[in-house]
C-alpha cells in the first residue's frame, strides 16, 4: 500500500479511531514523539501543530503500537484499510 499524505487519508485514519473505543484529540502539548497514548483512558493525544505528513505518519505509529485488529471492526473499509497498514513499511 502506498501511503497519501492527503487529508482524505488522514479521515481515513481518524475514522478508526472513531469506530474503536479511543479517543482521538489534537492538542498542543509537550510530547518527547509528538504524541501521547492514555491507553487505560483509551485517549489518544497528538501535537496539533504537526504538518498532514506528520500527523498521517503518527497515527500510523499509533494504530501499530495499540494493536488494532481488523476482525474488530464492523465496517469493511476500516477492516481493509487496517489489512493494509500492518503490511505497510513507514519511511520516516
């Protein structure tokens, strides 16, 4: 899969959160990597000033890191999507 650093595809992303039990905000704040994962709130928190690229690159970290998996999911794209980003490499 290649990854579009488009805001299309960072609504693609945000809708995961969406349709899982975290909670995705943007908020300032001083994060050693830019973000910062509540996971017994199920909060996910990341720095609102970074660019589209960073923000579509840190949420794919984060997907990564909380483990979500696609058979948890009752939307079919969300399943595809999430499919696809675990067999993706990230270039940072």
């Amino acid at each position: 899969m290649v990854i579009k650093y488009t805001k299309n595809f960072l609504d693609k992303l945000e809708n995961i959160f969406a349709a899982s039990d975290y909670i995705l905000r943007y908020e300032k704040g001083n994060f050693r990597s830019g973000y910062c994962v509540l996971k017994e709130s199920k909060i996910v928190i990341i720095n609102k000033y970074y660019t589209l690229d960073g923000k579509i690159n840190t949420l794919i970290d984060i997907i990564r890191e909380i483990g979500f998996v696609p058979d948890d999911f009752d939307d079919r794209k969300i399943q595809d999507l999430l499919t696809d980003l675990q067999k993706t490499e990230i270039k940072h």
